[in-house]
C-alpha cells in the first residue's frame, strides 16, 4: 500500500494536542487503507469454498444459538445423519460442532456479559444452558474465570459499552 497519506497524516496525529483529535485521524488513517482492500481479498478461493450444508448449519446455529439439542435439530435441517455431519463439519471447521457450538455460545456470552446488565441465569438461558450452575462450570472451563469474575475484570470502569 502506498505510504503518501501515511505520512501526510502521521505529523498531524503526533502534533494533535487531545486525544479525540488523535483518535479521529486514526480512525481517518485506517478508513483510507482499509477502503484501498479489494473485496476479493476476503473472499477464500474457488477450492476452499465451504461445503454448503455446513455453511446453513453454522447460520442456524449462530441464530438458535440457544435452543436446546441444536446439534441433533441441525442434522435434521440440513438432512445429514449426526454421524454425517459430524465427520463433514469436522474437515470443514477442523473443530468437532459440539466444540463449534461451544465456543460460539461463550463467545456470545462473553459479549453480553460485557455489553449488558442481564443477569447471569438469563445469559446462561440465551445461550443454551439449562442452568447458571452448568453454564458457570463450563464458562470457567473455557475463560478460566466465573462468568462474574469476567464481567468485573472485562467492563471498562464498570460502565456497559
């Protein structure tokens, strides 16, 4: 990438004087270089394309992501026997879909345990946890912190972003 703008806009980011006037010119600065990237480079290539079955199956699980037996209900969806479907989404992701499933409902929980003020058995709820007790052990398991612990350390001045 050319580096011109880069160095029209370094001296004003040094020189700026507060720090919103240095977050704008970043903010300009990264704008102008990821405006250059052609949409191509985000595309994978013709022969890394995912299989479009998995590809439903990680779009409905992002959407239930908090319906029980979601791996069984998503077999059934993209009309794959579980054993099928394990073996396919295993070469897909390299991940089996119970550890996809997984990471994806702690990532969301993560998220809403940062960004909200709904309580812990609600998260444990929308995310497919029949319980707070359940849902605290294996967020520990995978955060190595209580899903509370968590919420304390993450928020920023104990405010929601």
């Amino acid at each position: 990438m050319p580096v011109e703008y880069m160095k029209e806009i370094l001296p004003r980011f040094i020189q700026s004087e507060t720090f919103q006037d240095r977050k704008v010119l970043l903010y300009a600065l990264i704008w102008h270089y990821l405006s250059q990237v052609r949409r191509e480079d985000f595309q994978e290539p013709e022969e890394k394309k995912m299989d479009p079955r998995i590809a439903k199956a990680i779009e409905i699980m992002e959407k239930e992501i908090g319906s029980v037996n979601l791996i069984t209900r998503v077999c059934k969806r993209v009309n794959m026997s579980p054993n099928s479907f394990y073996l396919l989404f295993k070469r897909e992701t390299n991940k089996t879909p119970l550890l996809f499933l997984t990471q994806l409902r702690i990532g969301r929980a993560s998220y809403l345990l940062e960004h909200t003020e709904e309580g812990v058995d609600e998260i444990a709820l929308q995310t497919g946890y029949s319980d707070r007790y359940h849902f605290s052990k294996r967020f520990k398991q995978k955060t190595g912190e209580t899903p509370v612990q968590y919420r304390m350390r993450h928020r920023q001045y104990g405010k929601i972003i």
